[in-house]
C-alpha cells in the first residue's frame, strides 16, 4: 500500500508545472510540463526498442505498474528504464537546476529514494531498470536547463 502511494506520486511531477505557470505566468514552466511530456514518450519508445530481454523486462513478479499502480500483472513486459524514476529525476534535477534553491534537494533527494524504494519494493522494475531511468532523468533535466528561456524571459503578462 505505501509503495504505491508513492509511487503515484510521480504525477506530481506532472501536475506541477502547470499549476506554476498559471500562477505564475512564466513559459518555463511549460518548458518544464514539454520536456516531461517529451521524456515520457522516448522512455515509453526505448522499452519497446530493448523489449523484454532480462534485464530489461520487468521482474516476473510485476503486478500494478502503470501509472495508477494498476494493471494487473506485468511480468516480463519491457521496463527498461523505469519511467517513474526518469520523470521524477528529470522534474527534480531541472528544478533545483532552475530556482537554486537548497528546499528542493531537502525534499528531492528523498522523495527520488522513496520513489526507487517503491519501485523496487512493488516488483515493477529491477535495480538497472531504476538506476536507468534514474540517469536517463537527470540528464533530460540537465539538457532542459541548457535549452530553456531563463525565468522570467517571456512571460504571458495580461497588459
């Protein structure tokens, strides 16, 4: 049950974004909600690409992995890499990349520890699964960071 609390808790990853640009009207924030949404789809392109060779399919355990924790059972179904892990990773790197601020490491790193526990505790992925999408996040958030406008560049003022 805890396991998969957490683990949906990556939509917030997802939800965020968008609730920040309309409050504060920044296109980064948009940029950010782009570049999940982008990584989402490559992650969900390269599980089919490796398929369901060990260690890219799921633990045979698997059961509920999608992204309610539903879904019944998954086993052998391609999982490489953990896409929770990479949009959690992406959203936390480019976070703390963009504000500077210490808070978001405080609540970040144990946040992504908790969620690489759930994920492995459900059976959803093995450790290469999560340390894939792990890297694969963090360096999705890293070449957000180089490509998106900085704070305050283009705003959707009402004049």
């Amino acid at each position: 049950m805890l396991a998969n609390i957490i683990s949906i808790t990556f939509i917030i990853s997802f939800i965020t974004p968008l609730i920040l640009f309309i409050y504060e009207r920044d296109i980064w924030w948009i940029w950010l909600l782009g570049g999940l949404l982008g990584l989402t789809f490559i992650v969900e392109r390269v599980k089919k690409l490796f398929g369901s060779l060990p260690p890219f399919g799921r633990p045979s355990e698997a059961n509920g992995c999608n992204a309610w924790c539903m879904g019944g059972a998954v086993g052998g179904v391609p999982g490489f890499p953990s896409g929770h892990m990479a949009a959690s990773t992406m959203f936390v790197t480019a976070l703390w990349l963009h504000l500077r601020n210490e808070w978001v490491l405080w609540i970040g790193i144990p946040w992504l520890i908790l969620m690489a526990w759930s994920r492995w505790a459900k059976h959803c992925h093995n450790w290469q699964q999560i340390l894939a999408g792990t890297f694969t996040g963090a360096v999705f958030g890293g070449l957000l960071y180089m490509i998106a406008p900085r704070q305050g560049t283009f705003r959707f003022d009402e004049t």
